[in-house]
C-alpha cells in the first residue's frame, strides 16, 4: 500500500556535522513531496516540497531532491545547528483526489553544541 | 500568515467523559483535518472535511467524531473517553488550489484520560 519510510531515529549529531535524513515512499502517479519539521512542544511546520522529479526544496540551509528512480526524498544540511533538533517528518501528496498527506513516523534529530 | 488555532494546549479528562476538541483556521481552507500524534507511530489522521459539513474517515476514526458547521471550525468529539485516548491531538488545514497544497498545523492539544 502507499506509505513513506524514513530512518530510525533518534538521530544525534554535533554542531557543524552534515546530516542526511532518509526517505523514501510507495505511490503509485507523480506525489508531490514534503518534509515537515516539529519543534518542541509545537505543531508540524512546512520545511520544504518538491512537486515533481527531479526538483530540489530548500529551506534554511536543508534540502531535498525528489528522485523518481528511486522514489527517494532524502533530507540534508550541510552543516546542523543546536537549534535544528526537532522531529522531522516526511510526507507525500496523492497526485489526484483528495488533499490527504501520507505522513512518515518521524525521525527525532538533537544536536549537541 | 496562516494561522490554525487549536483551543486548549493542554486537557485532563476523565473516562466516559465527551470531550470536544476545537480548531479554527483563518485562511479560509477548505480542507481541515484531525490527526492524533503517538511515540513510534508517528501522525494517524482521524477525520477530514472538504467542506462545510462533509467529513471522511480516516485511518483511525474509532470512538470520534467530527463537526464542521462553518468552515474555519473543525471540532473533534471524543463521545465516552477512554484511557488509549490519551495522546497530542493535532489539526491541520489546508487549500484546494491546483497543485499539492501543504498543510498548516495548529501547535497541538495534549489530552490526558484518567
């Protein structure tokens, strides 16, 4: 069935150190793609998206770029900061019907100075 | 700004109790949704609404329900309460333009059954 799989986290990463966060997902069509962030003690926040192959979101110093051969959306910062610990979720968008998201369960990412 | 308000941060409740839960967005979405956030299983959507009155299941619509009798406002009932209801309730809303439009979140309400 249609799903997003991310990686396990939790995650744990010094100041400065580049991060990847994999993703990937079972649809059928062309989804669009997020990634979404949650903050302690918040909601879910757009990070960025990616509405067809081949195209890049970025957004404060993440990106991600939307591989149809591998039905990939891998999320990475170059260089992470105390401030990005958070969770992040992976998401897609069915290309018709209706608006519904398909959420991945998140993966937790603390970023020690 | 989007801006998706959910009424309370933080609610205890007592088993059989019905709970209501409110969110009102002020983008004038069409789509507004309910999930409900749980460690290791990540968000399950419980209901959504396309329109003014009109809901659909979700993965998880056992023991809720749902009213939408305006369009910004999108509540969910918990008919009797129960302890594996506990959990962060989050809704969200989004557009129906052209495109995948992305959901706005509310920043949640943590509801504790006892």
């Amino acid at each position: 069935g249609n799903s997003v799989t991310q990686m396990e986290g939790p995650v744990t990463l010094s100041e400065e150190a580049f991060l990847t966060i994999n993703c990937t997902y079972t649809a059928t069509g062309y989804p669009s793609l997020f990634w979404y962030v949650q903050y302690p003690g918040e909601g879910l926040q757009l990070l960025l998206k990616a509405t067809k192959a081949d195209d890049k979101g970025s957004n404060k110093g993440f990106e991600a770029t939307y591989r149809k051969e591998t039905t990939s959306f891998h999320l990475e910062k170059g260089s992470v900061q105390v401030s990005d610990s958070a969770v992040y979720f992976c998401a897609w968008g069915p290309t018709g019907g209706s608006e519904k998201l398909v959420f991945g369960k998140g993966t937790k990412l603390t970023v020690n100075p | 700004d989007v801006k998706v308000t959910q009424s309370s941060r933080y609610l205890v409740k007592r088993t059989g109790e019905k709970v209501f839960l409110e969110c009102v967005q002020d983008m004038d979405h069409e789509n507004m949704f309910w999930y409900r956030q749980d460690p290791g299983l990540g968000l399950r959507l419980i209901y959504f609404s396309y329109d003014v009155k009109m809901k659909e299941k979700g993965d998880i619509p056992e023991g809720y329900s749902v009213s939408r009798e305006k369009k910004e406002r999108f509540s969910l009932i918990l008919e009797s309460a129960s302890t594996n209801q506990t959990s962060m309730y989050l809704c969200a809303s989004s557009s129906s333009g052209t495109g995948r439009q992305p959901q706005h979140f509310g920043d949640g309400t943590r509801l504790s059954i006892l």
